[in-house]
C-alpha cells in the first residue's frame, strides 16, 4: 500500500499540471501554445540545462558514465527504431524521430525530480541534455530532410554544448546572473506540463490501430534498451532509474509540432503522441513500482 501511495504521490502532480492544460482548453479560454513553446524551447529550457549542468555536484566519472550510456541508448533505440520501420515499410521522415525521442522535458524532468529527489534530477537532466542534442541535430536533420543549418539555429544545442564546458572545466558565472538564469529555468517545468496537457486536448490524430502498435513497441524498446545499457554500464541505482525512466517516456508533443514544421505526417505523429500518452497512465505508476 506504501508502495502504491508513494507512486500515485510521485506521478499525480504530472498528471494534475497537464489535466489542467486540458480543463482550460475545455473552458474556451485562450492559450497560445506556439507563443508557449517558443518561450520554453528559446528561453526557460536552455536555462534549465545550462544552470543544470554548471551546478550539478554529481561525481564526474558517474556523470560521464550516465551521458555516455544515455548517447548508446539513444542510438540503439534509433537502430530498432528504424529497423521496425523498415519492416513495416513506414515514412522514415515521420516516424523515426518520435520513436526514438520521448517526452524526456514536459514528462520525465518532473518525474525523475519527484521520483528520485533532487540527485535524480541531476541525473535526468544530463539524460535529457544528450537527448535534447540529438533530437535538435540529428532528429531535425531526419524530419527536415537533411537540412542541418536548422540544427545550429536551437538555442538548446547550444545551452546544451556550453553547459557541458562549464561542467568539465569548473566554471561558474557571477551569482546574480545564475540566480537569474535559475529564475527562468524555473518556468520550464510546470509551463511545460500544462502545454502538454494544452496540445493533447487540442490535437485531432488521425488512424488509431497504427499508433496503438507502434507505442507499444516503443515502451518494449524504450524500457528494455537503458535497462540493458545501464546494468551493462554499472551504473548506480537512482542514475539507472533515471536513464529508464527518461528514455520510457511517450512522444512529446514537440516531435508533433516539429513534424507540422518541415511537412511530415503530422497527423500519425499526433496520433502516437496521444496513444502514447495514453499509455504512460498505466506504463508509468507500473515502471515506477519496481524502480522506487
């Protein structure tokens, strides 16, 4: 019963924040989800990875541990990810990236926090910074058709890159302007998650049947691959939960708006986001019950 509690107390403020998303929506009343993400993906994001990074007290060699096994996931993902796609003869363009990148921000930021204090959230932005580099590189390249120019132009690429040098060499900026950096960081998390709840109840997916299958194939995927990496990778319990966690998470509803960007079949990306989403309601109280 503890055990029970402790997961619904872990995932219900996720849950709540972006239920309100929903209920605003379902009122009539205004929320400009463009203005909101481009506010979170140019400003408070690349805040909260940069500050993340430059602050973050966890040991160097686990935390070049943790990156390094969260950058093998990632391409072992993609790997199956893609081999799946192939087989079911799908649009690379359009599949791939959702498949392979989940909800890591909106979603797995604020679980990882609630879940494993304040070291697991340490350990999740690291997950999330190698995952917000190759989603904004690699991830865009795939679904603009290769066009890599429009990679060099996300602010957390580069919140990401410098956050990383300030980390390895032990730099720090004056107080003020950590604090400052620190403040909008903030705005990241629960704006995040009731954009999410926003998008979701906005969203008008196409065909259902594909989406069903191909989330649960991610969740396989997406479970199994960290779990396998980081037991191989000897990494500590609290960053192996971590990486599990963050790369289990469901679509997010930035590879939807990235697929309506450079003309991909918005549509089905919708669709996986919603399912997958969905999904997470049972995926995640479930996961969350052995890893706490």
């Amino acid at each position: 019963m503890n055990l029970i509690l402790q997961v619904l107390q872990t995932v219900a403020p996720v849950f709540i924040l972006a239920g309100i998303g929903v209920i605003w929506v379902k009122m009539g009343w205004e929320y400009r989800v463009e203005f909101v993400t481009r506010l979170t993906m140019t400003l408070s994001v690349p805040a909260l990875i940069f500050v993340s990074l430059m602050k973050t007290e966890i040991d160097p060699e686990v935390l070049r541990n943790t990156a390094i096994a969260s950058l093998l996931t990632y391409i072992v993902v993609a790997l199956i990810a893609l081999l799946v796609i192939k087989m079911a003869r799908l649009d690379t363009r359009t599949f791939l990236p959702p498949l392979t990148f989940g909800n890591t921000g909106n979603l797995g930021l604020p679980l990882a926090l609630f879940a494993f204090g304040p070291v697991g959230f340490d350990y999740a932005v690291v997950v999330f910074a190698v995952m917000a580099f190759l989603s904004f590189t690699v991830g865009v390249w795939v679904v603009s058709g290769g066009s890599p120019k429009a990679a060099l132009k996300e602010p957390i690429v580069w919140a990401t890159v410098f956050g990383g040098l300030f980390l390895v060499q032990g730099w720090t900026l004056p107080v003020w302007t950590v604090n400052t950096l620190d403040l909008i960081g903030q705005i990241a998390i629960p704006v995040m998650l009731i954009t999410l709840g926003v998008a979701l109840a906005r969203l008008k997916p196409g065909t259902f049947s594909r989406a069903i299958w191909l989330s649960a194939a991610k969740y396989v995927i997406c479970i199994a691959v960290p779990l396998a990496i980081g037991t191989i990778a000897a990494l500590p319990f609290i960053a192996l939960g971590v990486l599990i966690v963050q790369v289990s998470t469901p679509v997010a509803v930035t590879s939807y708006m990235l697929a309506e960007k450079y003309n991909a079949d918005a549509d089905q990306v919708a669709g996986l986001v919603v399912v997958s989403t969905f999904m997470s309601i049972l995926v995640i109280p479930v996961l969350l019950a052995f890893l706490i």
